[in-house]
C-alpha cells in the first residue's frame, strides 16, 4: 500500500519549496541555530491516518539527523489526541517544516477517513471505487489516500481504460460511428436510462457504468443484466452519499464510484506542539 519513495519525496520537495521552508525568515532570525528540542504531531479528531511518510520527510529534508518515531502506519485507524508522530532535532527545522507536513496529513487524511466511512456503510461485497476528480497533479497521492480507507482506485489516468461516456456516444451517433472498434476489448461504457442500458449491454462491454440513476432504475438494470448478460459487472455512479449509499449497495451492483472521495473530503485536524520537559 506504501507510496514509492522517490514519489512521495517529489511531492515535498516541491512542497517545501513553495512553502519555501528553506528560507524561513522568522524562524532563522528568533531560534538558534543549534538548539534542538523534541516536538510531536497529534490528531485532534478521530481518523484514519495517511501521509505519515510525507511528513517525516518533511523533516528529514530540512535535517537529515532528525530523530522521528511513530507507533502508527498508514490506514491505521487514530483517536482522537493520539500522538501520530514524534520529533527530536533542530527546531528551526521542525517550524520550517511543520505547516507542510500538517499539510498532506490533514489532506490526506480527510480523504481516507471518508473512504473508509463509506465502506463501512455498504455491503462487502461491493468495491468502492474513487474517480479522476482529483486535484490536479495530486491525483497519485489521493487515490494512495482512497486504498489507505479501504477503497479501490478506478483508471489513474485516461491511458488506464476504454470509458465510453455520454459526450463520446453523442459524438458517434452524430457521426454514426459504430462501437466495432472495441469489440475485443475489455472496456466500460456509461449508460443513462433503461433504454440506453439495454443498448449497452449488446455493446460487448464488460463493465456498465449506471450514471445519475435512481433506485428503481438501478434495480431494472440488475434485473435485466442478471437475466440477459450475467457476465457483464455494474458500476453505480453519481448523486452517491453517506445518506443512500447502503441502498444502493445491496441493490446487486459490484462497484460504486464516488467523486466525492477526492473531491469533497474534509481536512482532518493536525497539531504540532512541543511538549515540556
């Protein structure tokens, strides 16, 4: 489940330096330059935690002898006041770092501990899966975010996968451009309405993704695959929350995806302090 290193250490360098922690003004003319100090970050809330990598290295870069130690790894789940990570070295270095450390825990965080709220709602034997509505250039670290929540990455990127979707379809019926193209290709295609879903299951696809579609409708579509192509899995996507996500999950689909994983995950809250003694 680990990130790659060389991949999370991109990420914070370039952090850093739009930060540029570097040059800390404050920090550089008010702390000594060798006074070192033990410092730790807790959480303030319950979560699952994420990102505790990329904030050792945040550390690390600004003092390569800092002294770090955690009890927690990715995905485990904390309490709230839990210590998540503790810090011995030059204090210069750890103000310099602390705001983008707290930074991709608290992002990153948000985005696991709502991943997992939505698994624990639904039924296990349905996976549920992020999108690509993901903040640009941060795609990698927030779908590492969704499998630390226990959920499942759908395509990275638009080279992962055939998804026809709706703009494509409009395209090829103006055009009338057949979809033989894909015949002997494992792709996905969207389908809106009844209607379109029986099309779609004549189109040799092995997924359908059910868009913006009701309860009843889901269930049609359930229906109507079980009978005509059980070999084809659904995926339901769209208007999908914590409200009605166990319905919709027991309703004989095999995958949800959910936006809102990426793209509407709240900030947990991190604090670094130093403790006395």
């Amino acid at each position: 489940m680990r990130l790659e290193t060389n991949t999370f250490k991109s990420f914070v360098l370039k952090a850093l330096e739009e930060d540029a922690s570097f040059k800390d003004l404050t920090s550089k003319l008010l702390i000594p330059r060798d006074l070192c100090l033990n410092a730790q970050i807790h959480a303030n809330e319950d979560c699952v935690v994420c990102g505790l990598d990329l904030a050792r290295f945040c550390f690390e870069a600004l003092n390569p002898n800092v002294l770090l130690k955690s009890s927690f790894v990715d995905g485990q789940k904390i309490k709230k006041g839990q210590v998540v990570l503790k810090i011995f070295g030059k204090a210069r270095a750890i103000l310099s770092a602390e705001r983008v450390a707290i930074n991709f825990l608290s992002h990153l965080s948000g985005i696991s501990t709502l991943t997992d709220s939505y698994v624990k709602l639904a039924n296990k034997k349905v996976k549920i899966l992020d999108t690509r509505k993901t903040i640009p250039l941060l795609r990698i670290l927030e779908k590492y975010a969704v499998r630390c929540g226990g959920g499942f990455n759908h395509r990275l990127s638009l080279a992962d996968l055939v998804l026809v979707k709706d703009n494509h379809k409009k395209i090829l019926e103006i055009k009338q451009i057949k979809l033989n193209t894909l015949k002997n290709l494992n792709f996905e295609i969207e389908a809106q309405g009844i209607n379109d879903f029986k099309n779609c299951l004549k189109s040799g696809a092995k997924v359908i993704m059910l868009d913006n579609m009701n309860l009843g409708q889901i269930k049609t579509c359930v229906r109507l695959r079980n009978r005509l192509a059980p070999e084809v899995k659904l995926e339901a996507s769209g208007r999908i929350n914590l409200r009605n996500i166990k319905r919709i999950s027991y309703l004989g689909v095999d995958f949800i995806s959910i936006g809102a994983l990426t793209h509407s995950s709240r900030a947990i809250d991190f604090s670094l302090d130093f403790p006395h003694g």
